[in-house]
C-alpha cells in the first residue's frame, strides 16, 4: 500500500449534499450554472443521482429524473458521474426481480451513469448479486458498500468479511457507507486499515457529519491508506451532510496525499451555492444540525426529520424524545438492522406507532411483517421471536434471496402503464413508484406538470398580483401540502386544492373552496369516532387499498384497510366483530387520527 497517492475526492453536493440539508429539493436548473466549473475541478467522480433524488423529482419537483441525468451527463462531459443505488431495491422501497434491475442498471448506464455505488440496507450480500452482475455487463464501475453500523453483533471483522465477499462478486471498489455519522477516529483507523490489508480494490469513506465527527475520521482514514473520500462543496456541508470540500482540500495541502485540488476554483463554486442554497430555505430543518447524540441513538438526520414530521402531524412533537428511546429497542428486536433506507423508516415509524399508541406493537406495519418474515433479507441477528410470532403467525420464513421468489415483471409493468409510457425509462420510472410514476406521466401527457412552489425570501405577508398572474406559495394544513394561489378574482368548483382570496389594495373576503377531505360539519364530514364498532387510524395518511364491502362481515383483529404513512404501509384492523354497514373513504382518501372510517355493527 502507497501512502504518497493523492487523495481522490468525490463530491456530493448534487446528491446527498441537498438531500441532507434541503429535503432533496435542489432542482436541476440551479444544478447546470455550476457544471462547467465542477467539470474543471478535476473530481474523481460527482454523486448526482440515485438515493432519494428520483422520488424527489416524480413526487416534488415535477421533473423527469432521466432526463436530469441526460442533461448533467452532457454538462459535465470530463468527470465521471456517481450515483447511489439500494441493491436490489434500486431507487424504491421493495425488491424488484432481476428483470428489472438489470434493465435500470443499463438504463441508467446507457444515459451517461458510470459509477454505480451499490448497498444492501440488511448488508446481506445476497441482495447485491444481480446489481453488480448487471454493471459489470455495461463495463462500467461497481462499487460495493458496506453499510457501517455499531451494535453488539457488528464488528470489524463482520465487515471485513462482507469486504471479501463483494469482491468475490467481482466489485471494482468498496466504499464503507456510514450514513449516521457512528465512526469514531479509532475506528476508522482500524477499519480502513483492516481492510486495506485485506482487499486489493481501491476504497472510499463516506460518512456523514451528523456527530460532527467525520472529518476527523477522513483524516485518520488518510493515514491508513484509504483512496478516495466524499465531501461537499461548503454551501451543501456539515450538519447532518459531510465534510466540506474546500476544508479536506485544505487540510491535505502540502501533504504527501495532497488532493491537487485547486481551492480557489472551488470557493468560487461554492459562492455561487451558497445563493443557490437561499432559494430553498423553506426546506431548511433544526434536524439537520450536527449533534453527539447520533452515537447514543443512531438516528440518521434525515430519520430525525422524518420523525418530526410524523410527530407533528399527531400534535406529539413533544414525544420525540420517548421516540428516541424507542427506536434502539425496536432496532433490538428485529435484530439490530443498520439504519438506512429503507431499514430506517421501516424502524422509525414502527417506532412512533409504537409512542402513540402508548403499548408496543399495537400496530404493525406491513414492512415489519415482511421484514420478519426475511422479504429484506437475513437480519444481522435473531429477532425477537414473540414479536415475529404475533406478526406472522405460523406463516413460513424464507431464507433464499428475497428475489428469488420474484417472477420476471418487466413485461407486465409495460403492459400496466400502457401507452403513458414513450420509453422504457418511462416503465422503469412507473416501476419505481407505480402510483407516484402513473401520475406524472399522467400530468406531463396533459401539459399539467407544476412544481412545488418555492417561497421567496423576505417576502411580505400580503403578497400582491400583478397583471391577473396568480401568486402561488404552499402552505401545510393538518400534516397536508396545499397550493394556495392568490388572484383579484375568487373561483368556486375548480376541483383544485387552492384557496382563493379575493384582494383589492389589502384584503378584503377570503373564500374557502371546499376540500373533500376536510369539509365542514354538515357536508358529509367524516364524525370523530365515538363507539366500539368505529374504525380509525392512529397515524395520520393515504387510504391504499379497503379490504371489505358493506355487508361483509368481519371478526375482531381482521385487517379492513391499509394505509400508507412516510412510504410505509399498515393494517388497519376491525375493533370488533361484525357486519360492515359502512364505509367513508376510498382508494386515495387522506385520512387523520380520531376519524370514523368504517363503521361496524356488532348486532347486524
């Protein structure tokens, strides 16, 4: 091992530099004016995609994520382009069979991706097989993860042995993924030394400042011989991103791992995020600064965000704290899963379920139950079997790759979305989010694609029309995101979600429109559940699916609806038995605690 090689940086403010600080929401306009001082730099590689960057697009910014691609793999034609994909869960939530993911990896690889950084949430390398098979069909570069945890089972030797089995795959680097911000300096150093001695593939760290420790990890890194870190530029840096650019560019000057980095340059790109930055301050969060606490709960920042919000919507931001505490209790009892996507929510929102309902395990969302039953993989160590049993039941436990058991699906996808679809990345991108992706490309088919509306800085309380040109903020209402569009004239019936406000000067009538989900006492508002046979939710959410018909009869614990809370799903059961006489919401429907949902008669 050479310790006079100059140290290769990837930056990462276009990926997860945003992601961590402004809820992803960086759009690819503010991404393009900085492209050609970026491409100069003379970066190993640039993250640009992958993560949660697809979703934010279909589901935020109302832009076509391959197309991004497109158009930063032409704005940056001399360095190599990174991004981050969940092994066999690619971009989503589940795991999609091989059909699928070999045809995104080519996708991905035909639009310009050259790096793929590939990570199993479970560490199971089982998970990544497919993944890496498919980059290796494309001639581009793999690079397996080690998802970097601390628990009674975890250890350097565990991950050195992960280490050796992805290059047994044929991985052309590792990278040591510690997306809480867990290592410490000492173990860094030992980690990346072990590793160094053991693999003969370039490897790479990335590690988040959320314990405000990992630029000192970085540097103990160095010493040990590791080839390339990640940073961001100062603007998308620190808090509960990583360390800044220019500041590890500073540090290694003069040094015999000198990055060669030219800090001038780089300042003067990240002045110009720094203005970007402003444009997305309401996305700003107090859960992004960096905080030790992260070593006692090991809650990713994003997580803490995530649950914050989840609490709010309940009116229990106060019992964040009791979430906290629950958390590693949680973790415990599925077997100490590393905390990323989706492990992360799949434990932070049973978590919460399990703090409101004041009682664990009332409620079990259904990715529990999968994961109990070994849909994500092979947990780290034995789950707690009572848990697993009240779950399940006697259902079996598989023990195969989870995708084994996957049919072939790329063909009945292309089927499903039909003629929405105009290319293939279209059906990859309807795969990822099915009703999420049918949308889009529904509103893009009918020119009706709007973009979340970014608050101006500084502005006024009553902001002023000019020329008849709606003015257009949003606003969050009962844990909910409405546009609001202010014009001189009030429009009744439009079946939009807006508020309209009459002005002339200042304001003189505000007129309501009616919201189906929230309507007055009196226009068929949903009533406050009151009786035995009442069926509510205790999280706040969509209406995925309802299990039951009028008439049907149900016995007490049988599931009647799912709903889906922060990407997760849940059984909603009957309280009791009965026949169902009836239903107040369907498919779509937003719904909120306390309401009656269902209505079951025990003497029908």
């Amino acid at each position: 091992m050479s310790q006079e090689k100059a140290v290769l940086i990837t930056d990462v403010a276009l990926r997860d530099g945003h992601q961590s600080l402004i809820a992803t929401r960086m759009r690819t306009e503010d991404m393009l004016p900085v492209c050609a001082q970026l491409d100069a730099i003379g970066f190993w590689s640039l993250e640009v995609w992958g993560g949660a960057t697809f979703d934010a697009c279909v589901r935020f910014l109302k832009e076509d994520p391959w197309e991004r691609l497109r158009q930063l793999r032409e704005a940056l034609p001399n360095t190599k382009l990174q991004m981050l994909v969940r092994g066999q869960n690619l971009l989503g939530y589940r795991h999609y069979a091989d059909d699928v993911v070999e045809a995104f990896i080519q996708k991905s690889a035909d639009n310009g991706m050259d790096i793929f950084r590939i990570f199993d949430a479970m560490n199971d390398v089982r998970n990544l097989k497919t993944a890496i098979e498919a980059v290796q069909k494309t001639g581009k570069h793999a690079q397996g993860t080690l998802c970097y945890t601390t628990s009674p089972v975890h250890n350097t030797a565990k991950f050195v042995q992960q280490a050796k089995d992805m290059v047994a795959m044929g991985v052309d680097s590792i990278a040591i993924k510690d997306m809480a911000g867990l290592l410490t300096p000492t173990a860094t150093s030992e980690l990346v030394s072990a590793l160094k001695d053991t693999v003969d593939v370039p490897l790479a760290l990335h590690s988040h400042m959320t314990s405000g420790l990992a630029g000192l990890c970085q540097l103990k890194a160095i010493e040990a011989g590791v080839d390339i870190i990640d940073t961001a530029m100062s603007a998308f840096a620190s808090g509960t991103s990583h360390p800044a650019t220019e500041t590890m560019v500073a540090a290694l000057k003069g040094t015999p791992r000198d990055s060669g980095l030219d800090l001038p340059a780089l300042q003067e790109i990240s002045a110009k995020l720094w203005d970007v930055r402003k444009k997305y301050h309401q996305f700003e969060s107090e859960f992004t600064r960096e905080d030790v606490g992260v070593q006692i709960n090991q809650v990713p920042g994003g997580m803490m965000s995530n649950l914050a919000n989840q609490l709010k919507e309940q009116g229990a931001l106060n019992r964040i704290n009791d979430v906290f505490a629950e958390i590693p209790a949680v973790r415990k009892d599925l077997g100490y899963p590393p905390l990323v996507t989706p492990t992360s929510q799949i434990v932070g929102t049973q978590a919460v379920m399990n703090i409101l309902a004041d009682k664990r395990y009332t409620t079990i969302t259904n990715e529990v139950k999968r994961y109990l039953q070994g849909h994500y993989g092979a947990a780290p160590a034995e789950v707690n079997k009572d848990l697993r049993a009240k779950a399940i039941g006697s259902e079996d436990v598989i023990d195969v790759r989870p995708a084994d058991l996957l049919a072939p699906e790329l063909s009945k996808l292309r089927k499903e979305v039909g003629e929405l679809a105009k290319s293939e990345e279209d059906v990859l991108l309807y795969a990822m989010f099915p009703d999420l992706g049918r949308s889009f490309l529904e509103e893009r088919e009918a020119g009706t694609l709007v973009p979340e509306v970014l608050e101006p800085i500084g502005e006024a309380a009553r902001p002023v029309s000019e020329g008849g040109v709606p003015t257009e903020f949003v606003i969050d209402v009962h844990g909910e995101s409405y546009q609001v569009a202010i014009t001189g004239v009030g429009i009744k019936g439009s079946g939009k979600r807006h508020i309209y406000m009459s002005l002339d000067g200042m304001p003189e009538e505000v007129v309501f429109e009616a919201l189906n989900e929230y309507k007055a006492e009196g226009s068929n508002s949903r009533k406050s559940a009151s009786k035995p046979g009442h069926v509510s939710t205790n999280m706040p959410g969509n209406i995925v699916e309802v299990l039951v018909a009028v008439g049907d009869t149900v016995t007490a614990g049988q599931a009647v609806l799912v709903t889906e809370a922060m990407k997760m799903e849940a059984e909603v059961q009957a309280p009791i038995a009965g026949k169902v006489i009836e239903i107040f919401v369907s498919k779509g429907d937003r719904v909120t605690p306390g309401e009656v949902l269902i209505e079951i008669d025990a003497g029908a």
